[in-house]
C-alpha cells in the first residue's frame, strides 16, 4: 500500500523524532540508443574511469558522483535567464547573482563550494556568510545560513577556507553501472595536406615530428597523430542506476530560528531537489533517461527498518516548498545582485591555507 505524501507526513519527516530516517529512490536509466549501447563515464586524474571491482568480480563503474549530481540538482532553482520561460523553481529560493569582468554574471547556485566557495568571498557577501557559519558553528543555529543561501543545508557545505564550519548534505544521489565491461578505441589525425611540401617544415622534421603528440608540430594539426588505446566507453550487461537519499535525520537536527520551520523549508528544498526530472546528458556520449519500462519508487525507511512506499512527485514537492518558503520567509527575499571585488579576491587568495 502506497501512502500519500501530505502535510501529516512532511511534518513527521521534518519534525517528529519517531518518523521516517530516510526517504529513498531507486531510478533505473537507460541510453538513449538503447540498454545495449556503449556509454562514456567521466574521467579521473590518475585513474581514468573510475570503476571498481566487487569480490565475485562484477565491475561497478561511476558514471555521475555524488558531488557532480548535486551540482547538476541545485541549478533546478535558478532563475532562468532573460527572454527564456519563466521557472517557477527560482521562486523558492534567494536569488543571488554576483557580477564580474565585462558585464558577466554568475547565480551563486552555480557555486560549486556554495556559500563556503571563493567567489563568495570576494564579494561583500563575505561578511554575511561568515556571519551565518559563526552563528551556527558558536550557536547551533542555521537559519541564517537558509536566509542567505539554503541550498547550502539541501546540499551540503564546508567552509574549509575559513571558518570550518561543516554541514551534511541533506539530498545525495549518485548514478553507477552495474556488471560493464570497459572499451577502448583508437583514431588518427591526418592532415589535409603535406605541409612539408609547402616548405612550412623540413621533410626530416615532420617525420620527427609525426607519431609524437608532444610534438609542437602534432600539436598545431600539422601533422599525422595517431591516438590509441584511448578510453572508448563502457558496455553495461546490469543496470544504470541512479539511488537517491533525503537524510531526514540530518534534517532534524538543524537548529535555529523558528527550527520547526527551518526544517519543513529545507525539507521542501530537498525533495523539490530529488523529484525534478534529471537533465539526462552528463557528458558527450552520455545521454541517459529514465527506464519508463521500470519506474522509480519512493520509499520511507523507518527507524526499524521497515519500508513503505510513498507517493511523492514533483508536483506534490512544490506544493509543500512553497507553503514552507512562505512561513518560514514569510515572503523570499528579492533578487540580489553583488559585484565581484578584485582586491578581496587578492586578499583572500594571500591568506595560508
């Protein structure tokens, strides 16, 4: 039996310590051209595809980390930009966007160390944000923190430059192939002409040249490359799954003003954050969607471990953060604007790590 996601159970999730510790989604993906076809995962410094082998040898490949899916999630509530439909989203949430160089502008949104990030600090928001984290770090207070960046609590933040003020993230989604097999494949470069007939270069120099990507010559597409032996995707014989969380008990110990409140805002957030349908193309070769063959359920995990369906979708999300984002506000702050201060940013990069 699935049951509805009202107020009753938001207010047990946020509130009550006897509710749900988590609720979670289990989302089956596919590519685009099919579950049989090759996808490309993200690449690591040192180490390539970051992909991990089990004890029975089933090979487990990252295809969108922890980190990277919360900062695809947490642009859902940026306003959108002149002359594009309105998103409703943006609503929900201070809108604060920092200005810098020739007119450029960036939503702290897009923040990847949020409000603990450097572009923070060298604006006059600097002091704001290290306010709020000293509040919570001296108080156990966060609201100061949701008034100026809420995101920050749906997500998580360290003010690891400054304060070191720490706080869990309250959504985590990760996406993994299950069982894959990894490819490689190889290209080569041929150049549209013989520039050494064009005497641009000697004969001698573009045989020296030629096979070498280190050469200058290789590197300004002058000559023949070869490239082999590159990453060429993954194969996967299991599933793509994408497993999110919403930790309700992390969310029910944020404390401060009006902490009833606070909780059922961030709540709201949180879901709004994990029920908005992904944006499918994490990187070239990897377009994915949903499986409509296997749709996703949200489940509450009890204390006890017992788990329950729940029927929750992003319109029912909305709703709840909507009528938080009003009692906790009491109406969201308008759209702010700061500039980006060179001489702060100076400042802040000359201080020891």
């Amino acid at each position: 039996m699935t049951i509805e996601f009202n107020d009753v159970l938001a207010e047990r999730c946020a509130n009550q310590a006897d509710g749900p510790v988590a609720l979670t989604l289990r989302q089956k993906l596919l590519p685009v051209e099919g579950a049989d076809s090759v996808i490309f995962p993200p690449t690591y410094a040192g180490v390539g595809y970051n992909i991990d082998k089990l004890s029975d040898g089933t090979k487990v490949a990252t295809i969108d980390s922890v980190g990277a899916q919360a900062n695809r999630m947490e642009p859902v509530f940026k306003a959108a930009a002149t002359g594009q439909p309105e998103n409703r989203l943006a609503s929900l949430v201070p809108q604060v966007t920092i200005t810098y160089g020739n007119m450029k502008s960036i939503s702290i949104l897009e923040a990847g160390h949020r409000l603990g990030d450097a572009i923070v600090r060298s604006t006059e928001l600097m002091e704001d944000a290290n306010r709020a984290f000293r509040i919570y770090l001296d108080a156990d207070d966060a609201s100061k923190i949701a008034r100026l960046a809420p995101t920050s609590l749906v997500f998580g933040v360290w003010d690891s430059r400054d304060t070191q003020a720490k706080l869990p993230r309250i959504v985590q989604s990760v996406i993994r192939a299950w069982n894959i097999d990894e490819l490689r494949r190889s290209a080569q470069y041929n150049p549209p002409v013989d520039y050494s007939e064009l005497e641009v270069f000697s004969e001698s120099e573009k045989q020296k040249a030629e096979g070498s990507t280190k050469s200058p010559l290789a590197q300004r597409g002058f000559v023949h490359v070869p490239a082999t032996g590159e990453h060429g995707g993954i194969v996967v014989h299991g599933d793509i799954r994408r497993d999110v969380t919403v930790n309700l008990i992390a969310l029910r110990r944020l404390r401060g003003e009006s902490p009833m409140a606070l909780r059922r805002y961030v709540l709201g957030l949180a879901l709004v954050a994990a029920t908005a349908p992904i944006d499918g193309f994490l990187r070239q070769g990897c377009l994915i969607t949903p499986d409509p063959g296997a749709p996703g359920e949200w489940i509450a995990v009890g204390r006890d471990g017992v788990r329950e369906p729940v029927g929750l979708n992003e319109h029912i999300a909305f709703a709840l953060a909507q009528k938080a984002a009003q009692d906790f506000f009491g109406g969201v702050p308008p759209a702010r604007s700061v500039n980006f201060d060179k001489a702060r940013a100076k400042q802040d990069a000359a201080k020891k790590a």
